[in-house]
C-alpha cells in the first residue's frame, strides 16, 4: 500500500538510511531532529527504491514537516 504525503521539505535535506532498526534501538534515529525514536513514540518510515533506504520520523516531526 503506498500513500502520498507531501512535506515541506526537500527529501535531501533528511537523513536516508540503509539500515532499518526497530523503534528503540539506539540506531533508529529521526531523520529530521536526530533524536532516537523510542518504542512508545511511533515512526512513519518512508523508502526509496532505488537504493534500498529509508527515512524515518517521529510522528510529531512527521506533522511539523506536513502542516
């Protein structure tokens, strides 16, 4: 299932990563802020095909980055 979201920002200016950890995992940071998305937090994970990575978001990054 694919949805379209669009954000205020250019999908360059976040950080893409090759790796998918779980939500509380020290490795699974916000691509936009930087901090470490706890379990209790949530993530929206966005892929990219062509090169197999990811950004991820808190939920509230995900918002400011929407509105």
């Amino acid at each position: 299932m694919s949805t379209e979201i669009k954000l205020n920002i250019s999908l360059d200016e976040l950080a893409w990563f090759d790796r998918s950890p779980e939500a509380g995992d020290p490795e699974c940071i916000c691509s936009y802020c930087g901090f470490v998305i706890l379990e209790v937090d949530g993530m929206c994970r966005m892929f990219r095909k062509s090169d197999n990575t990811e950004v991820r978001l808190h939920p509230a990054c995900l918002q400011l980055l929407t509105s």
